[in-house]
C-alpha cells in the first residue's frame, strides 16, 4: 500500500512537471516568434532617427544622463530639475518625506561605490540612493540594505537617508535587497518607473523648464524623451506595429475567449509571471558570472 501511495505520488508529480515545462518550451518558442514579428514590424516603419538609439546604452548610461540633468544648475545656483524631481515624488506618490530633504552643497556621483547614482550633502545632512533599474537587471544580494550602510559609514545618519528605485515598468525591489530595512525606509522610499513616472516628469517638468538659449541640453533631452517612448513602444509611428504585435499576443494566448477584460488581464499576469521565472534565473546565473569575473 505504502509502494503504491509513494508510485502515484511520483507519477503526479512527473505529470506536473512535464506540464511545467511544456509551459515554459511554449513560452519560449512564443518568444521567438513574437520577436521575429517585431523585427519585421521594426523594418517596415518609417524612417526615424536617434543617437541614443544608435548608442545603445544600458543601465550606466541612463544614469549618465540622468547625473547630468540632477546636477544642472540654473544663474540663481538653483538645482532646478533636482528639486523639480522631488516636486514630482510628493504630487505623484505615497510619499511627502522627500519635500523636507534640503539641498545645500549636494556632491552628485554616478557609480561610486557601485551605486547608480548617489547624492550627499554633508551640509544639510541629507543623502539620497538612487539604484537604476531601467534595463531590468537582478536585485543583487542585499544590494540596497549594503548601499545604505555604506552611505552611513560616510557620515549620514539613517534618518535623513532616502532610497529612489527606478525600474523600467513599475515592480519592487526583491525583499532580500532591504535586509532589515525595508520597514524602516517605508516614508523614506519611493518607486519611480522610466515608463511611467521618468518619462513624465521629463516631457512635463524638465522639458519646459529648459532656457530657451540653452539648446544643447533642449535637444539632448527631446532626444532622451523620444528614446524612452521608442523603448517603451510609445512613439506615434509604432501605432500600427504596436496594434499588430497586440494581436499575436490576443491570439497566442486566446484573449478573445474570455469575456471581461478582468480575465484577460488575469491570463496575461500568470503568462508575464511564468516568463519572469525565467528571466529572473537567467539573470541570476549572469549575476554569479559576473561576480566570478569581479
């Protein structure tokens, strides 16, 4: 009897397996074929320009660019677009903790100490992590509990220490990342994404702020902007594209079955969930590569 309980144990679990990974083999061929149409889609479209385009720049990148709008001044001194940003975070999130931040004699760095960005300022006592998640890498081991003790042994105390993540689309950082600090950070914390809060506040805080005689820095950021929107698939000539590539999607995963628009959301979550099970293990075996190479 045990014999026999323990056989049909194995031979359900073998089942559930196989189903699992049929389910992952088909989301991965899916993925293939979605992007070939993408790239036929891509080549059809008219003709369009961007230098950043043409770069291809991963995460450092955006964070170059986004030292250089942090750290322009305008002829009074002022940070005009830093404390536009914190302008944007208390009208736009949960949080009004970043309107007491003080900005006095800021030092603005990018990758320092392995973070994206980091802005201290010793004078007022006000520091502020920023870890850059527009390409979607892995949250490393405790990547933001380390970066919080490391901005204390610069002289900062936790109190007036805050954390800005910036993810391309809106998700959390991995709980591991806070180790003991996600619960304290929660009014010293902000989530912005490029696709919906960077881009944003670029297009209706930073663009027409920019004097008109410096034309560098206008058309640096018309050029950042209209990458964002190219990359997040929100340029008007991607309108056609966009609503083909909707339609291999509806039809790979029968959307048209479902009555509400509740369920359709329902299928296409578990469908991005199972694809993120994947992803997450790739950039995990990428982590353990890189860190060798460290």
């Amino acid at each position: 009897m045990e014999v026999t309980r323990i056989s049909n144990a194995l031979a359900a679990y073998l089942s559930i397996h196989e189903t699992i990974m049929e389910e992952y083999q088909n989301l991965i061929v899916f993925a293939l074929s979605f992007l070939v149409q993408k790239e036929r889609e891509r080549l059809s479209l008219p003709y369009h320009i961007n230098i950043i385009d043409e770069l291809h720049i991963n995460e450092n990148g955006h964070s170059r660019i986004l030292l250089k709008l942090l750290q322009y001044q305008n002829e009074q001194g002022e940070y005009t677009f830093l404390h536009s940003l914190f302008s944007y975070i208390n009208v736009h999130t949960h949080s009004s903790n970043f309107s007491r931040i003080e900005i006095k004699r800021p030092l603005l760095t990018q990758e320092e100490a392995r973070i994206d960005l980091w802005l201290r300022d010793w004078e007022s006592g006000y520091a502020i992590i920023f870890e850059n998640k527009a390409c979607d890498a892995v949250d490393q081991e405790e990547q933001l509990s380390r970066y919080i003790n490391k901005t204390i042994t610069e002289g900062f105390s936790k109190e007036k220490i805050f954390v800005v993540y910036l993810p391309s689309y809106a998700h959390e950082p991995d709980e591991q990342s806070w180790g003991d600090y996600k619960k304290e950070f929660e009014e010293r914390y902000v989530n912005l994404s490029f696709r919906d809060d960077i881009l944003a506040w670029l297009k209706d805080d930073v663009l027409p702020n920019i004097p008109s005689s410096n034309i560098y820095l206008y058309t640096a950021v018309v050029q950042y902007i209209d990458y964002l929107e190219g990359y997040f698939l929100l340029r008007k000539i991607n309108n056609r594209m966009n609503m083909n590539l909707d339609n291999l999607i509806s039809s790979q995963f029968e959307l048209d079955k479902f009555s509400t628009d509740k369920e359709r959301i329902k299928v296409l979550q578990e469908k991005i969930d199972d694809m993120q099970e994947v992803v997450n293990s790739m950039q995990t075996l990428q982590g353990r590569l890189c860190q060798s190479i460290f």
